[in-house]
C-alpha cells in the first residue's frame, strides 16, 4: 500500500483520479483546524479579531504572489476554478456587446457553457480547434484573429487529454496582432490543471487572467485563485472584498490552506515532475504491449514534450469505458472516464476528446489516468496487472 | 378522536355480493398508512375516518394515494337539529372566507334520513341564510360558486367543505397478484399505478446488469419503488443480477435477436420469481410500436414465452397522457435522470422489427441460458418499500 494512504485508511487503494481531485496533503487538516480557531473574527470587521484575519489572509496572499511572481493584489481569492472563470466569462456581459471572442473547442464546461448566452448577447464567437493531437497550433488561432477581437480564453492543460497549449506562443501571436490592430486583447487561461504541476508563471506568460483550484493540489474543496493583470468590472456585486472582484465573506481557513499547498507543490514541482514523467513511461511501456489498450495521445507523434505527465488518456475500445471504471472500482483501483456510454449528455461529454482528434468509438471507450505526487511505481505496475486482467475478461465479450 | 375525514367511494359502490370484501379491503389499506389509532365506519357509499393522527398533510397524503376511492374531505359531525348544523356550517365558511375573502358560496344538502323535519332544499335554504346572516360580506352563487358547503343527513348530520381528489378505482389486493417489471424509465411505474387502480396488488422486479449498469441506476429504481409503493399499498422490489446473461447473449446471440431475447429472459426470471412469491400475472409499461421491441410480432413472441398473462395497461397509451400520468404521481422527474441502464451496449443497431415467434423460440433454446437464469433468479435481492 502506498505509505502516503497509511494517512488515510479510507482510501487504501490505488488512486490515478488526481485530476479530479488530489487527495488532501497530509499537513492540511491539521493546518484548517488550528486556522477555524484561531482565525473566527470577520475580517471586514474594524476591532481586533477581525483585523487578525484580515492580516493572516493578506499574508497568504503574499505567499501565493511570490510563488506565482505576481503582485499580491493580481490574486483573488475565489471558491474554485469554475467560480474563477464565471467571473472572468460573465464580466464580458458588461461590456458593449458586438465584439469578437476567440474560444478554444476544448475548453472547460464552465467556460464553454457560456458560449449561447454571450451569442444572445451579440457576441461573434469563434472556436479555435487543436490538431488532432489534440494541441492548437498557434498560426491556427491567428487566422482567427479579427481588428474586433476582445477576448481569448485558451486552457493551460486539459483536464482529459493533458495537452500542453502553447500559451506562450499564442499570446506573443496575439501581442503582436495587438500592436498592428491597435486594440488590446485579454487573453484567460484556465490553468488548473497547471498550478503545482508544470511551469506557470502569468506575469512572464503575459496573460491577462488565469484561474486556479485548492483541490487539485492537494488542497481542500471549495477554494480557488484568479490572476488578474488589471482590475475588471464584474457582474456580481457585494461587500467588496477581494478588492470588489469577488465580494462575500473570505473563505479564511481554505485562503491559509490554499498558500501552504501551493507551497508545498511548487517547491517540489521539478523533482515531482520528473518522478511522475518517470512513472508515465512506466505505465506506457505496460500498456503499449497490451492487447486492446491504445494510447490517445502519443508524445512520439509531437515535436516536444506537449502533454502532462500527470494526465494518461488511453482508450480500451469496444469495451466501454465506465464499465472497466466500475469493475477497476471493484478492485480497489480509481480512475475516471471522460465519456458515460448511456448518458444523455454524451455528445457534451465527449466533446473535448472529439475535438482532439479521438474517434467517437475511441471516446467511448476512454479512460482517463491521472497521478500525483505521492504515486509510485509498485502502484503503477500492481493497477496495470489488474488493469490486463480485466481488459482480457472483458475483451471475450467485446471484440 | 381529532380528526374526522368523510370518503366518497367510486366503483366499489357499484359492486353488490362482494362488495364488503371490496370495503374491507380498502379500510385495511388507509389503516396501513395513518401512524395513529384510527377508525373507520362504513355506512352505505360513505367511509367515515376518525383519526389521532396530527400530521393531517399525512392523512391527506395516505388518501389521496390509495385507490379505491374517490375523493376525501374533512368532516364534522353533529346532532340531527338545524342549530347545531349551522353552527358547524358557519365555522367552516369562516375558514373558506379566509381562504377566498370575495368569493360566493353554495350550501348542498342531501337528506338520506327522510324521516329529518327539513327537506334538502330547506336545509340549504336555513343555513345559507344563517351565514348571510353572520357573514354579510358572503355572496350566494348556486351556479359557480368558489367554495360549496356539504351537508349530509344520515344517522347524524354530516358537514364537510372542499372536496379532495382521490385515486379512484379499486382497492389494492382486491385482484390478485402480478409481477411488475419495473426499469428506470417513464412507463413501468405508470403501468404499476395504472394496475394498482384496478386493485391488483404486486411485487416488482428490476434486472441490474452491473458493471454495464451503473448503481445510479439502481438507485433510481429504488427511488422510483418508493413512488410508486404508496399507490400500490407497498412492494417488494426484486433485483436481479442480470450482467451474466446479457453477456452470454452477446457472445451467443444474433445481433438483431440480441434485444428480443434478452426480454425473454426477463420474462422467464419474472416467472420464477413470481412462482415462490404466488403471483399469476406480469405487467410490463410497453406501448405499441413505441420502440422496436414493442411492435405486435415482438409482443406476440414476448408472451408466448410465458405461460402468464401479461398485462399492459400502456398499450393503447399516447406517450403524451403517459408522461401526464407519470407527473401526477410525481415519478417523471425521477425517471428522466441521465442514469439510464447501459442496455444501448448491447442493443443492436437494427433490432428485428417483425420476429416469427417460432424462429426466435428457437434461439432462445439454443442459447442453453436456462441455468444462468436460474442463477440469476436465486442470487435475486429482495427490497421493501412501505406504503
């Protein structure tokens, strides 16, 4: 067993679901339960408790700002990555509708799902679409690029098939559109899926806004971060904290939590990195000689290294993917799908991998596997035996 | 006792030998849901409730989902003197005025005791004018009035205000027992309401294909059982793990038999369970020519593999009044979550539309699937769902 689980008896098995959420670091329950005693007064409030708190969330800011290079008052504490996206989506309906937005066509539900409204609205939208590697070349999002544009919003990693966008390359495309248009650009990237696991800094990238999330860095749920270059005018108003971005009492003990995690996964980002790229090639090597698994995306069919080694998307088609999910479940093994079989909102479901270039019979037969920090390479081998195990079970009845 | 419920009774009144079994039946099931000590007279086409029970939402609740009767409203009852009765006219005009403050009003009466000095019109006539008299603001309106005043001269006088829908049909356990074959969708629950009306009583049975079915799913059944318990004067819901058969028929089956044969098997699993469990009829929710395995050939060959007869009360149904009855028994927002089995795995993708019954027979012998299915059917778990 994985001595880090020995923290938690609860989930003594295998867990490769990091990307849906990571499990809480071991020094983060304890941190949360001093902070709720310690840290009771409002901190809007003018006596001492209240500006006791105030303090401690100011200093936790401090600390994020100086792992992400930024200004501390570029951060806003929010409640989540979708919360931090709503916000930077539903201030466009602030604005004079009639503008352009470039959107990419795998980006999370909590930007995409915008996407009707801002067109009633009087938006053009325009999607940009990766390669069937699932990764946008840059030229492709410049031919987009109209003298109305107003707003980019490209993911950092995504969620299902761990492509790497090229943000930077994107945004100096877009900068320098910029110049020679005259009008400026704010370009969003949902970053969290990157925060803690690859390189991510918003002041070099030179983007506008990112969003980020407590959870998937072993955090807790519940809390999350915006970058933001400038100030925006936003929709929901309130009693002005967070510099009136995100107004509504602070979330003080997940604000606390938040910086130690972030702490704790970004001063170990390199070493964690190559451990888990070490592990990937691991579980590729298991799975590239078995007989009905394929690898959705392969980092041989690219230049450079482009995708997360914390995100393995592999199909095991005609089996359906929520079926080994379950049976994986049964055995001790987490792992999720990107696509449910029966479900009504397949089409919605399997959008990200159609768009990357997954056949519709592959997304339905895709698993996703997601590591973190704590994974190791018995665990690696012991869920690939249980995994061929079941997928030449399986394999009797779907051919 | 606190609480006084007059019950107007519908098809049971028609009945005329075996018509106090019919009563007997009925009285049992209200008593089966009230939580308090509660009485129930029968007097000629009338159910009086007496009930301790303080959760009168709970009492309205348990009549209006028990088939057998018509419509319920609480009552008062007094002395056959005039006196009496406008008093207990006027206190419940008092509620009703607050209820409707401009409303108009009528008085019914009806005299069953003839021997009663007034006639019913007289009734009508002395009362109405009483509360004229002591609510001036009150307005007759014998033509569309927005709340009538009931009064019923029996043994004693009877007063009672709106009127509150019941189920109608007969009592549950009036017929015999069925076997309900219950999936997560719209029409089996609709079926089972619709055959409870007609006072059959039944288990349910609900064929779980896990890993291929999720537990939502399952769940969802659960939830579905526990509407529909109340209707049915409750259930046992039979779930029967299934997967081993679907996946034989995958590997043994032609693809377009695969959906015909797997009804079969559910059929012949009902029919066992229904044996140990002395139920001689199945229901199923299917509706003609809805989907492919519902056409008159796939029905026909679906019976014929068993010897029960099957009801299917949604046959003749437009989709349309199924839904219509599926909200009104408050299982259709339950039946359209996302969590529907994962029986599209193993549908073909053109299923036979017009089987030959002998043919299809065939198949299923040739499948050998019997001992599967008699695994199937003792690896069963059996889950009640009260009233």
């Amino acid at each position: 067993m994985n001595t880090y689980f020995a923290y938690y008896p609860i989930m003594k098995s295998i867990y490769f679901d990091w990307a849906a959420t990571a499990p809480i670091h071991p020094e983060i329950p304890a941190l949360i339960s001093n902070s709720l005693l310690q840290f009771q007064g409002n901190p809007s409030a003018i006596h001492s408790t209240g500006k006791n708190t105030k303090i401690q969330i100011e200093s936790s800011r401090k600390v994020c700002a100086k792992l992400l290079e930024t200004k501390p008052e570029q951060l806003i504490f929010t409640s989540g990555g979708t919360e931090s996206n709503n916000i930077i989506l539903s201030s466009l309906f602030l604005k004079k509708p009639g503008a352009h937005l470039i959107l990419s066509a795998i980006e999370h539900p909590s930007i995409y799902e915008y996407i009707t409204n801002l067109k009633n609205f009087g938006y053009e939208i325009d999607l940009v679409k990766p390669s069937s590697d699932g990764i946008i070349d840059p030229e492709n999002l410049n031919k987009l690029l109209k003298s109305n544009t107003s707003f980019i919003s490209i993911m950092t990693v995504n969620n299902e098939t761990g492509a790497i966008q090229p943000i930077k390359d994107i945004v100096t495309v877009v900068r320098n559109f910029e110049k020679k248009n005259g009008r400026r650009v704010h370009i969003h990237t949902d970053a969290v899926q990157a925060l803690g696991k690859i390189f991510f800094n918003p002041a070099k990238l030179n983007i506008d806004s990112a969003s980020f999330s407590a959870h998937k860095i072993g955090g807790p749920k519940g809390i999350g971060l915006l970058f933001l270059k400038k100030p925006i005018e936003v929709l929901s108003p309130g009693g002005g904290q967070e510099f009136s971005i995100r107004p509504g009492t602070e979330n003080v003990s997940g604000i606390i939590a938040f910086s130690k995690a972030m702490e704790l996964s970004l001063e170990k980002i390199q070493y964690n990195f190559q451990n888990i790229k070490y592990l990937k090639s691991v579980l590729i090597k298991e799975l590239s000689t078995t007989k009905g698994v394929k690898l959705l995306f392969d980092e041989k069919n690219t230049k450079e290294s482009s995708y997360s080694p914390y995100i393995i998307s592999i199909s095991v088609s005609p089996i359906p993917g929520e079926v080994l999910v379950r049976i994986l479940s049964d055995e001790g093994i987490q792992i999720s799908t990107g696509s449910a079989c029966s479900s009504r909102n397949r089409k919605k479901q399997i959008r990200v991998l159609k768009e990357s270039g997954v056949s519709e019979n592959d997304a339905s037969g895709s698993i996703r596997i997601s590591l973190g920090w704590s994974s190791t390479e018995i665990e690696i081998l012991e869920f690939c035996t249980i995994l061929k195990k079941n997928i030449s079970n399986l394999r009797k009845y779907h051919k | 006792m606190k609480n006084f419920y007059l019950i107007k009774i519908g098809e049971i009144s028609l009945k005329k030998g075996n018509r106090k079994s019919f009563e007997k039946q009925l009285r049992f099931n209200i008593k089966k849901k009230l939580h308090s000590p509660s009485k129930i007279t029968i007097q000629r086409g009338r159910f009086f409730l007496e009930s301790e029970d303080d959760d009168i939402e709970n009492i309205k609740y348990a009549l209006s989902t028990t088939p057998g009767l018509v419509s319920f409203s609480r009552a008062v009852r007094v002395e056959k003197n005039i006196t009496d009765i406008k008093n207990a006219a006027l206190s419940f005009a008092k509620e009703l005025v607050e209820k409707y403050p401009s409303g108009t009003f009528k008085i019914e009466s009806r005299r069953a005791d003839k021997g009663f000095e007034y006639t019913s019109y007289e009734i009508s006539a002395l009362v109405g004018e009483y509360l004229l008299e002591q609510l001036p603001s009150l307005k007759v309106n014998v033509h569309k009035p927005s709340w009538i005043i009931n009064i019923e001269i029996r043994n004693l006088a009877y007063i009672y205000g709106a009127q509150e829908k019941g189920t109608g049909g007969l009592p549950v356990g009036s017929a015999a027992k069925g076997m309900l074959l219950l999936s997560g969708g719209i029409d089996s629950p609709v079926a089972g309401y619709l055959m409870a009306r007609r006072g059959l009583r039944m288990d349910a049975i609900y064929f779980h294909a896990y890993p291929y079915t999720s537990d939502e799913a399952l769940d969802k059944v659960k939830v579905l059982a526990s509407k529909i318990a109340p209707y049915l004067s409750g259930l046992s819901l039979f779930v029967v793990p299934f997967t081993d058969f679907q996946l034989l028929l995958k590997q043994k089956a032609k693809e377009e038999e695969v959906t015909l044969l797997m009804r079969a098997g559910m059929v012949k699993i009902a029919e066992m369970i229904s044996k140990e469990r002395e139920s001689i009829c199945l229901v199923t929710g299917e509706s003609l020519s809805q989907v492919a395995s519902q056409t008159v050939e796939s029905i026909r060959y679906n019976g014929s593999e068993t010897e029960l007869p099957v009801f299917r009360p949604l046959i003749g149904m437009d989709k349309e009044d199924i839904i219509k009855t599926a909200i009104s028994i408050d299982t259709y927002e339950t039946s359209i979550l996302p969590f529907e089995d994962c029986c599209t795995i193993f549908s073909p993708t053109h299923p036979l539309l017009k089987p030959e019954s002998n043919k299809l027979k065939n198949s299923f012998i040739m499948l050998e699937g019997e001992k599967l299915l008699k695994e199937a059917a003792e690896k069963t778990e059996r889950i009640y769902f009260k009233p």
